[in-house]
C-alpha cells in the first residue's frame, strides 16, 4: 500500500465539501491539489486562507498549505486518486443537472493511468457513477474500466457521498460513517482503503447505485419530516394554538420525534435531493414531491405573513434577521431567509433592515431594493419590527427587555416569552 506520504490525490472542486475534505486528506501527509474554476478560489487558498465559513478550517488549510501538502490550481495534473465534489444543481423543471460532475470526469481522463481511483462525492441522481464510468471509457479506450470488461480493469470508480453539517464539517467528516458505493466490489474495496486513511467511522461497502440512493434516501427522510412540522404549524396559526408548545408537548410521547417547523427548507441537499429521486421516478414518489412542495409553499406563506404585518404598520422598519439556510453559518444556498428577505425588500425598499452576521455585504438580489444590511444593536433601535428567519446565537442572545415592544414574527422559534404585540392576533407564530 503506497504510503500517506506518496500518495497523490486531486480533488475537484473546492467549495463547502471539496476544500475541508482536500484540507482533511492533505493533514494525514498526502500530497493533495484543488482543483477550482475560479481563480479567486485558487489565490485564496493558495495563500493559506479560506473562502467559506467554516468552524476551524482556516486554522487547518493555513497549517496544511504551509507544509505544503495542500495546493490549489485551475488545471487538473496527474494522481493517485481524484475526489468530484463539485455542484449538482437542478433546472427550473428540477431534473438534475450533473453536468459539473460530467466535465469533472473529462478534465480527470486526460491524465488518468492504470491503478489509479476516482471517487464521485457529489450528491447525484442514482446511475451517475456508471456514467461517469461510462464517459472515462469513451474518452480513454485505452483503459479497461470496470463493469465493462470481463477482465480485471486498469482502474476503480466509487462514489462515497458526504454526511456532514456545516458547522461541524471538520469533525464529522473523520467521525461519521461513510458509505462506499463501487462499481465493482473490487473498486468499493479500493476506495475503502483509501477512505481508511483519514475517517475513524465505520466504512461499508455496498454498489454504486445503493450508495447513490442512499444519498438521496437521507436527505428525502429530512425533508418529508421537516414538511410535517412546517404543515403543523400552518394548521396551529389557523387554529391559534402555540405549534412550538404542541410539538414539546407531543415529543413526550416516548415514539414521537417532531422536528422544528421553519421558514422552509434551505442548503444544497435537503432542499435539493428529493427533486432526484421524483425525477428517477414520479409515478411512485408523491410523498417525496408533495413534501418538497408544502416546504416551498411554507416559505412563500412566510413572505405573506411578513408583507401583511409590515403593510399593517406603515412607516415602521422592518429588521430580517438572518439570510442563510441555517444558523451560524453563512451558507446561502437555497435559502428560505434570503428568499424570504428579498422578497420584502422588493415590495418594501428603505424600509427592510437586514441582519446577517455573517455577511459583509448583501447578495446581488438587493440591488436596487433601497434595503440595508445593519447590525443588530442599530436594528434593535430603529425597527420596530423583527421577522426572524434564522436562529443564529447572536439572535438567541437578545433578552426580552430589549425586544418587549416589537412586532415579532418568530418563525424559528427562538423567544418563546416574545409577548403579543397586538390584542386580536398572536404574532409569534411558527409561520
């Protein structure tokens, strides 16, 4: 087995997956090269920092660019094993586009020798590591690829999705158990191997397509609970019962687990993956869509909710806390609260304050809106409204003296003693 040390890997993409997992590897002594489009991503880390928010991946990608087992380039070059974690993003219609993973492979072919790995992280639709498989032996026919030889093929192709929360991605990406999908078992094995050198949880191997499904099975499971909370508290609010006391209430019961309600649902997979699987199949997946629907749908309730407190309160600011997908990240991707937030901000210009800590600038959607991005201490003493879309600490953080006489729609939760604001209509509401 080639040591830590002689082993060359490339991973392509270096964006929320690809540069903590390229920093992962290049700290266990690998030589390890990004491979990125962007030239500013290349600078960046090149430089011995990082372009993303992450709990101590500066600290990591500083540490291992010094030693010199971390590079970034734009152009791919010879390996012992190549990583695709690039975006797999769906069209309006939302089939899956994996056409980021499909140049991947291309780039990848052009240097590829016998013995060499090439491992498929990306989230995908269930077939996309065969072909993958399938592109390599068009262009290399030189290369026997497996499953399309009877013989022992010239190299092993694997897909191994992430499971990791952003947040955390450092810790679980060595911690959490992987699941290794090969196109052959020798190929799961292959990528086992390798997978063994920097994750302490348990690796098992099973097929491409199971591994794929299993993905996309994870995040579907999130999704379909997450809309039975989100559809709860729309009935709540029609009802004018408190959901955040019902759902304590019913996770009493020793076989109920009610996740939180929200905004909607954000981020690249949750909100993303379960279109995968209706596409693969929509005659039998009506529950995985009508779920995707009712956490879209909760998100556009939302903007009405918000629009109709801040028209019912003319001349009053209105402070949008949070725009990313989570809390305490500042990962926009899908997100519910920058749909949410500039939404309004459209319909209601100068008037929409945005607080967003981890930003420093707001997103190109603003332009032209006449909204601004403030602090909380300047949005606690200028709004009189507050819609809180994420549940950041910063915002947990706000006693109840401070906000006692703002309008608050809560739609995370976060201030359960938040009182009425008005007499007729209870306005910490999940929605």
């Amino acid at each position: 087995m080639v040591s830590d040390a002689e082993l060359n890997v490339v991973v392509m993409g270096l964006g929320y997956i690809g540069l903590p997992t390229a920093a992962v590897i290049a700290r266990t002594g690998a030589r390890v090269l990004g491979v990125d489009v962007t030239e500013s991503v290349v600078e960046t880390v090149n430089s011995g920092r990082v372009h993303i928010e992450e709990v101590d991946l500066d600290g990591l990608v500083s540490g291992v660019v010094a030693r010199g087992t971390l590079r970034a380039a734009s152009v791919v070059a010879p390996a012992d094993v190549f990583v695709i974690a690039v975006p797999t993003p769906f069209a309006d219609d939302h089939q899956p586009n994996i056409g980021y993973v499909l140049q991947a492979a291309t780039s990848i072919a052009a240097v590829l020798k016998a013995g060499d790995t090439v491992i498929l992280e990306s989230t995908s639709p269930v077939g996309t590591t065969e072909q993958v498989r399938d592109l390599l032996a068009t262009l290399r026919p030189d290369l026997r690829v497996p499953g399309r030889t009877g013989e022992q093929a010239d190299i092993a192709i694997a897909y191994c999705p992430e499971r990791v929360l952003p947040g955390r991605i450092l810790v679980e990406l060595i911690d959490n158990d992987r699941v290794i999908g090969g196109i052959t078992p020798r190929c799961a094995r292959k990528a086992l191997t390798f997978y063994r050198r920097f994750v302490r949880g348990a690796c098992v191997t099973t097929t491409a397509r199971a591994a794929e499904m299993t993905k996309l099975t994870e995040n579907a499971f999130r999704d379909v609970n997450i809309a039975f909370a989100n559809e709860l508290s729309l009935v709540a609010d029609t009802l004018g019962v408190d959901v955040w006391e019902v759902i304590r209430l019913a996770n009493r019961h020793p076989r109920v687990n009610i996740l939180s309600p929200g905004p909607g649902v954000g981020g690249h997979c949750i909100a993303v993956d379960p279109w995968f699987l209706v596409a693969a199949d929509p005659e039998h997946t009506p529950l995985i869509r009508t779920a995707r629907l009712v956490n879209d749908g909760k998100t556009d309730h939302v903007i009405e909710k918000a629009a109709a407190m801040i028209e019912a309160m003319p001349g009053i600011s209105a402070a949008c806390l949070g725009l990313a997908f989570k809390a305490d990240i500042d990962d926009f991707r899908e997100s519910p609260a920058l749909k949410i937030a500039s939404a309004l901000a459209a319909r209601f210009g100068p008037r929409i304050r945005i607080v967003e800590p981890y930003a420093d600038a707001l997103p190109a959607v603003f332009e032209g809106t006449g909204a601004r991005l403030t602090d909380i201490d300047a949005a606690i003493e200028t709004c009189g409204i507050m819609i809180v879309l994420v549940d950041h600490d910063l915002f947990r953080s706000i006693p109840l003296q401070e906000r006692a006489s703002t309008t608050v729609l809560d739609t995370r939760g976060i201030w359960p003693d938040q009182p009425a604001a008005l007499p007729d209509a209870r306005l910490r509401l999940a929605s």
